[in-house]
C-alpha cells in the first residue's frame, strides 16, 4: 500500500492527473483482445495498437499480466497478410467491383494467435507481426520487428528482431518460471518488491528458492 492507496487493477488511468499511460484490461471492448491485469501502454487508446485485427479470421491477441508496452508499438494481426501461394498478392476480394471470391483459409498464410506473456517490456515502435509468442519476462528492443517466437526472460531487437542475451542465467529463469510472482496476490507482490527490484541475483536467487 502506498499514501493509503492498494494497487487496482480496474482503474484506466493508474498515474493521478497523467492521461497518457493507462492499464490496458479495463478498456478492452474487442472479444478478441485478452489482457492480464495491471498491463499498461504509454498511450491513452490501446485498441488503435492492434491493426488488421478482422472478426472473420478469429485470431487473438493475448497479452500476460505486468507487461510494459510503450509509445508507437503495434501489434500486427493476420487481417493483413495477403494470399502469397500464386502469381500475384493483390487482394482483389477485398475491393469492390472485383470478380473473385475470399481465398480459402488453407491457401492464407494464417499464423494463429499472437501470445505475450507476463512482465514483458516491449520499447517504444516495436511491432509485433502475427502469431509471434514472447515469452514470460523478455524485453523486446525500441524500434524492433518481431516475426519469430522470442524465449522467456531474452533480450531481442532489431529488424528482424535477434537475440542480443538472455537476462539471467538458466538456473535463475527456471526459479522465476516456477514462481510466477504475477499470479500471486497484491499483497504478496507488495512483500515481494524488495526481491523482484534486487540488482543482487545471488540474493535473488536464495530469495526466490526458499519460497518455492
């Protein structure tokens, strides 16, 4: 608790008087977007973030809890691939006055749903392209495209986005992975912020380990 306040998780703006930053689950509106409590984004409209995001092709944007998502990111859904397994991409369908029918599901490359895990950091105009999973804890780059799979608790940036390190070493992911200090109470985390801000991993570990 802090000036008498506990951490909720239902309210939009979570900074008093700062209209840019907001917890992104209580504004959701599109069935389609799944959000863990107190993810934030440094803007004041989520939903404007995930583009090419069609009813019709079912896909699901599912973001973890704690996740940091700054300025200008986008999340790129399949809405906007385009048909790539003959002579021309040009979506005719879409267009009116056009004669062609909506190509088969198995003739688009359709990459299902993009997954972002808990505490993830992603910097300021990454984008995130279709069906990319990121794991628990990692930190994607400023200005990064992300079109492959990214591990629990690794660093990446570029375009296309590359591995520069994991954070930690293997024994400490597994002790977090295990954890999951997001999935525990408010209270608990409160308790725990001494430990999850630690620059003293050894402590960290032994920290972590006498909990598990």
């Amino acid at each position: 608790m802090k000036n008498g306040k506990q951490p909720n998780p239902n309210v939009i703006h979570p900074i008093k008087g700062y209209d840019k930053e907001i917890y992104i689950k209580p504004t959701i509106t599109n069935p389609n977007i799944i959000v863990g409590e107190f993810s934030y984004i440094a803007d004041s409209d989520f939903e404007s973030h995930v583009t090419h995001h069609y009813a019709w092709n079912g896909d699901k944007l599912i973001i973890g809890r704690f996740c940091q998502i700054a300025a200008g990111v986008e999340f790129v859904m399949n809405g906007a691939n385009h048909q790539m397994n003959a002579v021309t991409t040009f979506p005719f369908y879409t267009l009116e006055g056009w004669a062609m029918e909506p190509p088969a599901a198995t003739d688009m490359p359709l990459k299902g749903d993009t997954v972002i895990g808990n505490d993830v950091w992603i910097g300021q105009n990454a984008v995130i392209l279709p069906g990319v999973h990121i794991g628990d804890g990692a930190i994607i780059g400023a200005n990064s495209v992300v079109g492959s799979d990214v591990e629990p608790y690794t660093i990446v940036a570029g375009n296309p986005a590359k591995v520069v390190r994991k954070r930690f070493d293997d024994e400490l992911i597994d002790l977090l992975l295990s954890f999951r200090w997001w999935d525990k109470s408010i209270d608990e985390i409160n308790d725990l912020i001494p430990i999850l801000t630690c620059s003293d991993l050894t402590k960290v570990k032994e920290e972590i380990e006498a909990r598990l």
